[in-house]
C-alpha cells in the first residue's frame, strides 16, 4: 500500500513538468522540444517580433533585430544585428533559450552559426496571407501563449474573409505592384501582396514569377500593360518614371496607389489594414477614374 502510494505521489509530482512540456514541428522539419516554455527569446525580424507581442509572448523576447520598430515595447530591447549581419557575441550575452528565424530572410550562414553554437532554433517561413494565422499558432505554442495564439489566428482568417466579402464583383484589375525603382523589383506569385491582390479582386501582373521580390526590366512592365501600379510609403515615388510612356494604362487612368508599407510589407496581423486599404484603393482606381491615394 505504501509503495502505491509512493507511485501516485511520484506521478503526481511529474504531472507540472509535464503539463509545461513543450513539443512543436518548425517549417524547416525540425522537431523542438522544451521542458518549459522559452522565457527568453531572440527575434531576428521584426515581423516574427510583432508575431510575438501579438501571441501575448513579449515579455518574453530579450532581443530583437534593429528593424524591429513594432509594437512601442519592442523598441526599447537589445539589438543583436540586422539581417545582413547578427552580433554572436550579444546573443550570447543575453543567454537566450529559443531564436526564432526567418528562413525566406535570415541568411543561412548566420542560422548555421546558431545551431552550432548548440542555440535552439526555430525556423519559420512566411510567404503567403495564411502563413500569419499558421505563425501566430506556433509561435502561441513555443511560447507557452497556445491559447492567445489560436484567438489571434481565427480573428485574422475571420477578418480576411470579412475583408473578401466586401470587395465588388468586378474583372480582376491587372497590376503592378513595384516595390523598388533600382532594381525594379517586385513581388512574385508566392508573395502575400500578390495573395492580397487577388483577395482584392485584381492581379498580379507578375504572378507567373518565382521568388518574393524578383528583378524585373522596364520593358516587361510596358509588356504586361498594368492598369494600376502600386507601391509602399517606403520606396521613391514611382510616378513620375512612367509618366514618361502615356500609352501605359496606368497611366492613361493616371492610376497610382501608395500605401503604408509596414501594414503591407510585414507578414503580421497589421496586414489586415493593409490588405482593407489595399481593397479600397484600388476600388477607386478602376480604369476610367483618377486615383492617386497616399494611405498613411
């Protein structure tokens, strides 16, 4: 009798451990495991930043990239590099338990050195709209928030189909989305703008590109005739280079739309306002109209 009792009290004892146990799949296949959650965590981008504070996990997060400028708590924590270059040196310093990586970002020497450092490492992609409700369901797991994280992820997929629902029937607009002038870059199929151009009814003149942010030539532009261009409040303004090719239908509808790049250009639950203002936007700038939108 006492030895059963020895074993139920032995049981019960190991129940907290276990119940804290934490076990996730990354997107690079590997497997994770931890005996608590990670209470000091490293984010080197600042939308895996923001995915963080969102989950309710920022008191967590001892350092960050210098990119990371959202939301206001971030802004005071440690600097370990950007992503051209991390400081090893600092992020051994803060003694991090988990840092979490961007594998579409981070380069892979510095994910390399990490692991090699015996760091544990989770490694996320971020490519397409659904990817920020999948995200804030791991990071929610990793981080011990599993239930904040599922909260968030069913309020963004609800907001997105909301956001769908409003948009007009209409022929799909053809449109360039620049997102830099030198190079001329833009954004490729698998890119979350080119999902939220579709959301929003239109397309992505450049879908049938490989890549997030592909180099394309002057030419091609003129070539694939964009009704409307569109661009971030972070690159140079984009009008007057095509002003120069009236026959350009974007032109002719003198119809250029800039919106705010941080609501757009990160992967986090702020695209929700981003992909609203992009839907709007270009429901004014139908061929025909004049639309010159500057969202802030």
């Amino acid at each position: 009798m006492i030895r059963c009792f020895g074993f139920w009290l032995c049981l019960l004892l190991t129940l907290p451990a276990q119940a804290a146990m934490v076990r996730v799949l990354d997107d690079a296949g590997q497997t994770l495991e931890f005996a608590r959650p990670p209470q000091r965590i490293i984010s080197l981008t600042p939308h895996l930043t923001e995915l963080l504070f969102a989950v309710g996990a920022g008191a967590q997060v001892v350092g960050v990239d210098s990119a990371s400028d959202y939301p206001k708590g971030a802004q005071t924590l440690p600097h370990i590099g950007d992503f051209s270059r991390i400081n090893f040196e600092r992020i051994v310093a803060l003694k991090p338990d988990l840092v979490v990586v961007w594998l579409d970002g981070n380069r892979a020497v510095d994910i390399h050195g990490l692991k090699k450092m015996g760091l544990p490492v989770l490694q996320t992609r971020a490519t397409q709209l659904n990817d920020v409700a999948r995200l804030l369901l791991l990071l929610g797991q990793v981080s011990g928030h599993a239930g904040e994280g599922k909260a968030a992820a069913q309020y963004f997929t609800t907001r997105l189909v909301a956001i769908h629902a409003r948009v007009p029937k209409r022929r799909p607009l053809r449109v360039f989305y620049q997102v830099w002038d030198r190079p001329l870059m833009t954004v490729g199929g698998s890119h979350w703008i080119s999902d939220a151009l579709t959301l929003c009814g239109a397309h992505n003149v450049f879908a049938d590109l490989r890549g997030l942010s592909p180099v394309v030539s002057r030419e091609a532009v003129l070539q694939r005739a964009p009704e409307v261009i569109v661009s971030g409040s972070d690159a140079p303004d984009m009008r007057s280079q095509w002003q120069r090719f009236p026959s350009l239908p974007a032109v002719k509808n003198k119809a250029f739309v800039r919106l705010d790049a941080d609501r757009l250009h990160r992967p986090t639950p702020r695209l929700l306002e981003g992909v609203a203002a992009l839907c709007g936007a270009l429901e004014q700038a139908v061929p025909g109209s004049v639309s010159d939108n500057v969202i802030r």
